[in-house]
C-alpha cells in the first residue's frame, strides 16, 4: 500500500498525525487498516471507538514521544565482535 | 494416527464434536477474539472455532482454539478425547522416551502451491489478521512455529530452533519479534548482530497439532523439536525444505513465510497482552524483512487467544511444561510420583512425592527451582505425600489445609531469577521463591499428628467401579 499520509488523521495512541493506510478491505468500503508511523499503532477503522478513537483510547495504553524515545532495548545490541 | 497438517487435524474435530463453525457474518474486532476468549469460560472442553464469513474478507478461513480444551489435547495427541489430563502427562512422557525419532523428508510440499515475492510480498492479501486484545499495538502472529538455526554452526540439525514467539505484523512485509533472552532464539540473534550480520528466519503457521506443542516446550538447546514431534507422534515428523533460507520447515504448514531479522536494528514494539494475564510491551525489539511467502490454496490461518487464563496458551503449554520438570526432577529423585506445571507455564508448581526421610519434600522444592526451566519459572512449588493426584485441586487443597504447620512449612527464598514478564518480579527478572511442604513429616521429622490416617476403604476401589457400571447401564 502506498507510504503517503492520511490527512486530518490522528493516532488513538501517540497522538502523532503521521498516519498512512497499510491495507484496504477485500469488499470495498468495509474498512481499512491504518498505521502511526511513529509509534507503529495499526487499528482497524471498524473496530470499537475504544481502539481508534483518541478521546475514548483508554489512559493506561496512551505514549507519548518520549515512551517511544526512552524505549529500552530488547534483547540490546551486542558489540560488534573485532 | 499421526496428523501430518492442520486440515487433517480440523477434520477430526468436526467428526469428534469438537469443531464448531461459525457461519454467520463477524466483525473481525472484537467478535473473533472474543468468541475464543469465550472458549475459555464455558467449561472444560470446549471446541475449536471455524470462522468463513467475516466482514470485509472475501476469503477467510480462520481457525481458533485449536488447542483449547483437555478433549483437543487429547485428541492431537491421537488419544480419546476423554483422556484424564494426568493419563494425557502420563502418556506424553513415555512417549517422550522414544526421543530422538529422525523426521522425514518429503519434496512435494502443499505449501509450494502459491509464492509472493520481494516487493510483491503482502502479508494483508493472504493472512486476515486481526487484534485479540484492546491495550494490543497491532496484529499478532502468536501460533507460528519459527526456524532459526545457529550461525555458527548451521549444519547441525540439533541446534536448528524450533519456537513459539510472538510476532507483531509492523507492514505489508515487515514484522516485529520478541526473543526472550533466555529463548534459543535469542542466541542465534546474539551471535548473528555480533559480526554485524543478519540472521535467516523462517515462520510457519497453520501446522499439525504436535508441531505447536513442541515449538513451544522447554527443550535442551542442542535438542531438535521435529526428533521430539517424531517421539510424540508415534511416527517421523514430515519436513520439508524451505525455498529461501533451505530451512527445515514443517512438510503440512499452511504457510511459510521466509526473510531475515535485521542486523542490530530495533524499533518499537506492543504492547501484547500475555499468557501472564498481563500485557508486556513498549519496548524496541528487533524486526523481520520478509523477502517470500509461500501458501497454500485457500490457507487456513490459525490463531490464538491469550490474555487473563485460562486461555487455549494454557492447555498448549501445560502438559509439555509438566514433562520436562517430571523427567528432571525424576533422574535425581525417582521418589517423584508427578508434576503439575500448568500455572502460567508453570511459575507455579504441585509436584507429588514419595519422602526418603525428613527433610527430603524441601529439597524436591528446591530442586524444581534449579531446573534450567526453574530459572525462569517455579515461583512457587507446592509438594504433597504421593497418593495425592497433584493434578486433583481438591486433593492439593486438604493436603495444605491439613498438612501444613505455616511456620515450619513455609519457606521463603529471596531475589531469585525470574522471566522478566513475571507481573510480581521486583525488579523485573527478580523475584522470592516459596516452597509450601503439604506432606506428611517424617522420621526424623516428627512433628504433628498424623500416625493414625484415614485413608479409603480396600473395598473401595471396586465399589467405584461397580457403581459407575451400574451409573452406565441406567443409558
């Protein structure tokens, strides 16, 4: 699917607007899946607005920029053996 | 008789009642994963889930709770499907013994019928992928079997991996995963980044019943789950080999999907609602470039529910944790009668045991949380006199209640080892461990009153059998 954002569209999650489609239902219409390309989010349109909505996305999944750039690593990188 | 796909296996369970399908239109959220939620809070044997008709699909088959009942167990492991759970152990480590048995290598995979390609490749147009729980960052493949093998020695076929992680669906061909340290996987993953290199991967899903329950046991790194497949299926475990990576890969798989984990890359991962009951997530974690997917016509795309238990994880990983811990704790102490490992993949633990003198239940208790799978798990073990059946809650409850004097039977280990998804670890991977000694003293442990047992009649044995036929005769 194409990488180019979606205009007006915000993430449930993160609040970023940087959202693209990553799938489009096989029956046309039925929904689409959608993606924050920073947080990596990935929601159905279809789904409950407690999953795609910003004002009903529940408190306790909601991050924020720094969550994402304070991430640890998991397993870390190891030092490049010499 | 051994099933050597997926479909083979769905076929029994219709025949056996333990397939239903449901045939009117579902909404892909909330509806598919809260029917196999639901599976997990309508009684013991509960059936697999077909799903054909889900709204926006045009082709969908999706297959859930295919392992989730005591009746599924049974029956992938090819034994009547009102097996007690503790005969389906009993069973499973005697065929255990029979390990290694060598697979066999088959060419005409069905699995070759259909391939994408490079930029081609879109996991959205073959698989209908879908969230299980609410806090989830996306979509999940959670029942795949993945093969990796060792970069530094690729030819050895024992430590080839074969596991059960979970894997988070980030793009049309690209995919987060999850390698717990302590899994083999992760030391494939070490070793490949190291020399800045990335490792081959291959993900399969959709397999025979056997394969799912090997891919997620607790095995020996040098040990190889299809050699264990054969040992439990009575039969060799057909492979075949994988067109990328030349990966050995289960013969039945309803798909293949081939690529490489990115070198000393990661990015933002969850969170996923675990087999803890609790989600995990918010973490960077390495990615997958997927550069082939082959499938076969029409794949059926298996599935499952995890989140607050039980759940179809449960039944999955709680005979195959039980075996290992039995067949360990077994080579030291042959006075272990059985384990019951299938709390949370056994962070807690009932073991039954025989007692060579005072003392000996404690160190039972605390060999258990020295296996290599102690180390991560084994919070808590509970040991009970051998003619409690520790998988006999009831049973396991009076021991306790009338067994255990707290202050003399309670023992309390601080800051020991623990997965770091362990929800009471503190800090993660540290934990205390406890032992509750519900057996009965012995010489020279002499405390309390139990020289005089009530124990059932001799007669009663036979009473239990004269009623029940006559309980079957009424029919």
């Amino acid at each position: 699917m194409t990488d180019k954002l979606l205009e007006g569209t915000e993430c449930p999650r993160c609040p970023a607007d940087t959202v693209t489609r990553l799938a489009t239902s096989p029956v046309p219409g039925a929904w689409d899946v959608l993606q924050c390309t920073r947080c990596l989010y990935t929601w159905r349109t279809s789904e409950p607005a407690r999953r795609t909505r910003r004002d009903a996305y529940p408190e306790a999944f909601k991050l924020t920029e720094s969550d994402i750039e304070n991430a640890i690593e998991v397993p870390a990188v190891p030092p490049l053996r010499v | 008789m051994p099933y050597d796909d997926l479909r083979s296996f769905l076929g029994t369970l219709e025949k056996e009642g333990q397939l239903l399908r449901i045939t009117e239109e579902v909404l892909p959220e909330p509806d598919l994963a809260a029917a196999a939620n639901a599976t997990g809070r309508i009684g013991e044997n509960a059936p697999a889930l077909y799903f054909d008709n889900v709204k926006g699909f045009t082709d969908a088959r999706i297959a859930l709770n295919v392992h989730g009942s005591w009746a599924n167990h049974a029956l992938a492991l090819g034994l009547p499907k009102h097996t007690p759970v503790k005969e389906q152990v009993e069973e499973f480590a005697r065929r255990w013994d029979a390990f290694p048995v060598a697979p066999e290598r088959r060419a005409d995979a069905p699995w070759r019928e259909n391939t994408q390609e490079g930029a081609d490749v879109d996991l959205f147009s073959v698989l209908p992928l879908f969230r299980l729980n609410d806090g989830d960052g996306g979509f999940y493949l959670d029942k795949a079997a993945v093969v990796s093998r060792d970069p530094e020695d690729p030819d050895d076929f024992g430590k080839q991996n074969v596991g059960t992680y979970r894997i988070e669906v980030i793009g049309a061909n690209r995919l987060a995963f999850q390698p717990v340290p302590m899994h083999d996987v992760a030391q494939h993953l070490r070793k490949a980044e190291e020399v800045g290199e990335d490792l081959p991967i291959a993900i399969t899903l959709g397999n025979d019943p056997v394969m799912a329950i090997v891919a997620g046991m607790p095995m020996a790194y040098d040990q190889s789950e299809y050699e264990m497949a054969g040992a439990l299926r009575g039969a060799p475990a057909p492979i075949a080999t994988a067109p990328l990576t030349g990966f050995d890969v289960p013969w039945g798989s309803e798909v293949v999907i081939e690529g490489v984990i990115e070198s000393r890359k990661r990015q933002i991962e969850g969170p996923f609602g675990e087999f803890t009951g609790h989600y995990s997530g918010g973490r960077r974690m390495p990615v997958i470039r997927v550069d082939r997917v082959s499938y076969r016509t029409n794949p059926v795309f298996e599935s499952l529910y995890l989140g607050m238990p039980w759940t179809e994880c449960d039944y999955l990983v709680g005979p195959n944790t039980c075996v290992p811990l039995l067949k360990q704790l077994r080579a030291e102490f042959p006075e272990v009668q059985a384990v019951n490992a299938m709390y949370t993949h056994g962070l807690m633990v009932i073991i039954s045991t025989k007692k060579r003198y005072g003392g000996f239940a404690k160190a039972v208790g605390m060999r258990a949380m020295t296996t290599p799978h102690g180390l991560g798990y084994v919070a808590q073990v509970i040991v009970v006199d051998e003619d409690v059946d520790p998988f006999n809650l009831p049973q396991v409850m009076w021991a306790m209640s009338a067994k255990v004097n707290p202050k003399d039977d309670v023992v309390v280990i601080p800051n020991l080892s623990v997965l770091e998804l362990a929800p009471a670890a503190q800090p993660a991977g540290i934990t205390s461990k406890m032992i509750i000694d519900a057996t009965t003293p012995v010489a020279p442990d002499v405390r309390g009153n139990f020289s005089t047992p009530a124990k059932d009649l001799s007669e009663t044995a036979a009473w239990a059998t004269r009623l029940q036929n006559m309980i079957a005769a009424r029919h």
